[in-house]
C-alpha cells in the first residue's frame, strides 16, 4: 500500500482507524493502529465519563479525561493520533482546543459541518483539520467557507458513506439510494477538492463500509488517497471497549445489523438487542439527562438518554444499552490483535492488487 500524505505527516499505512464513541476506540487502541502504521483516533465524546464528578462537572470532567486520554497514548506510541469531535457535541468547542492545546496530530470533525473549526488554530498550531462529509457538494461548501473567512483549506477530506456505524449523514430515506453509495461519493469528493489542487493538495478517505484489503484496493482505484474503519477494529485484543461489547458482534447476524431512529435526530446503524426491541415497542426507558452532551437531542421527547446507553454498552451492560455497529458487522468471527487484523488487510490488499494487474494485463 501506498503512504498517506497529510501535510507534514506521513502514515506508512493509508489506513485510519475511526472514531467510535462511547468510549469504544480510545488510547489503547488508537496507540496500537498507530504503532503500526496507520493513524490510531480517539473518539471524543463523553470521554470523561470515567471522571468521578462527570455528572456535577460535565464540561471539565471531559477536558481533563480528554488530555488523559491524548497524553496516554501519546505515551504508548510514536504514531500519528487524531481525534474525532462531534460538530453536534454541547463542548465541541472545549473539545477542539483542548486538543490543539495538546499538540494532537489530527481533528477529524463530523456530525454536522464543521464550517468554524479553522478559527480554534492558534499561530504555530501543527495539528491537521480532517472534515468528515457525506457528498461532494459538502466538501465544496467546507472549502469555500474555510477559504474566504480563514484562508485555509482543509489538510484531508474523510467522506463517510450510508454503510457506516453509528449516526449517519443522511436521512433514513437516502440510505439505500444508489447516489448515496460510496462509489460514487467517493468520485464526487475527489472531483470537489480538485478545484484547489493549485492551492492544496487535499487527500480523499473513503469511509463506511470498509472491511477488506479488497475493498480498500477498490477504493485507491476510484480516487481515494486512503480509508477509514471502524467496525473492523471493534473486535480487537486492544480495543478499549468490554469484552461483551466485542462479543455482540461475533454474535450478530446480517439481520441483527438494523437502521434506528436516534434522540439526537439523525439515523443510526446499530445491532439489534432486547434494549433496542422494548425502544421500538414503545416500553420508555426513564431517565434524567446529566450531561446534555449532543445539542440535538430531542430529551422531552426521546425514550432513552443515548449517552447512557452507549456508555452502559461500552462496560459490557447491553441490557441497558446496546453498539452502533457498521453494516458489516455481522462478518466479525474473532477478536484478533491490531497487528494480525493489519497484516490481514495488506495481504487481502496486494491479492487484488495482483488480481487487477494480471486482469489489465490478460485485456
């Protein structure tokens, strides 16, 4: 595989590791990426959740447990790390200058256009600005925006397709639509960001549904400079989430990989759970709301806090929670080590790889 060129850094591996919140990719396994080779993220939100007065303390429960969490794995790894900051989350801003603060090498930004993120850079600030998007039009607008009121263009573009965990960029509807795969996105994206290439060299990182070194080669070929995963990482010796969490997706079926309605108001893909059974048949979950995390969310209106169920199934209690889950979820059968499961993509990679040029060749 080919290096991925992000300003100054350059990762050995195209590869990223996402950023999967509540606490499910966090220093321990965003070290272990970096160290081999690719770009290891930390999911910001609710990071402080481990903090003994997050509840009273919201705000500098998650400043301190963020710099913790930055701190230790920079500890752990001489690697590239990131972040990934929730456009939608109540402390974006604490957020994102707390990691600048603490020299982070990436901010990957989504759920939501993040159309001031360039205005936290303070002068000599090293860390890179990575939108994550869901069309070309998105990119466009993110460049133009940064462009006229920062004089700044974006260091790389993630675009994030309908197949991906968690919550997604599109309306329930738009998810199987055939423009929203990410083929085609993917093309769209690279075709935006060429606009600059006079002023920028802005790499492209196909996002979504990502699961082999095949699928990887197949995106190189469309344009892309690399990708990302998230679901693929989940069932790792060093991923930070419980070992039930893991389990859920070895367990899970193709059926169990279900879309659900979301109290922040956006679309998720998650796995199917009796939690998640008593939610759609309208049994109300009751709780209060301690940290008005997500500045979207519906709490008068919504059955559960989506923060407590996260972090409930981050610590293995799925009875009380339940995992965002990538529509891939279901082909999980082990948990292997980072560097089996990187080792694994190369190898899947330069199969195809070969396969198409002895394709190209034989045509």
């Amino acid at each position: 595989m080919k290096n991925l060129v992000i300003g100054d850094l350059i990762a050995k591996l195209p590869i990223i590791q996402g950023g999967m919140g509540v606490g499910i990719s966090m220093s321990g396994l965003a070290s272990a990426v970096a160290n081999e080779g690719g770009i290891g993220v930390i999911s910001v939100a609710d990071v402080g959740i481990d903090e003994p007065d997050v509840e009273e303390n919201y705000l500098g429960a998650n400043i301190r447990g963020l710099r913790k969490e930055i701190r230790k794995a920079k500890s752990a790894t001489q690697g590239i790390l990131g972040v990934n900051i929730m456009v939608a989350l109540s402390n974006f801003a604490d957020m994102v200058t707390t990691s600048i603060e603490e020299k982070i090498d990436i901010i990957f930004s989504g759920a939501g256009l993040p159309l001031s993120l360039p205005k936290f850079l303070k002068e000599g600030s090293k860390t890179k600005l990575v939108p994550i998007v869901s069309s070309g039009r998105a990119a466009k607008l993110i460049c133009e925006k940064w462009l006229q009121k920062y004089n700044y263009l974006p260091d790389a573009v993630v675009v994030e397709g309908p197949m991906a965990g968690g919550h997604l960029g599109f309306k329930a509807e738009e998810i199987d639509s055939p423009s929203n795969k990410l083929e085609k996105l993917v093309k769209d994206v690279v075709k935006a960001v060429k606009a600059y290439k006079d002023k920028k060299k802005i790499p492209v990182i196909a996002a979504g549904g990502i699961y082999t070194g095949e699928d990887i080669h197949k995106f190189f070929k469309l344009g892309a400079d690399g990708v990302q995963l998230g679901t693929r990482f989940v069932a790792t010796e060093e991923c930070d989430a419980s070992d039930d969490f893991k389990q859920a997706f070895i367990d899970a079926k193709k059926e169990d990989v279900t879309i659900i309605k979301s109290p922040v108001g956006m679309p998720g893909r998650a796995l199917k759970n009796k939690f998640l059974d008593d939610v759609g048949k309208g049994k109300k979950k009751p709780f209060k709301c301690p940290y008005r995390c997500i500045r979207t969310c519906r709490v008068k209106n919504s059955p559960y806090c989506i923060a407590l169920a996260l972090i409930n199934a981050k610590r293995g209690d799925l009875k009380n929670g339940f995992a965002f889950a990538g529509s891939n979820a279901y082909r999980v059968k082990e948990i292997v080590s980072v560097k089996k499961l990187i080792n694994t993509l190369v190898l899947e990679y330069e199969k195809a790889a070969r396969a198409s040029s002895t394709s190209a060749v034989t045509t």
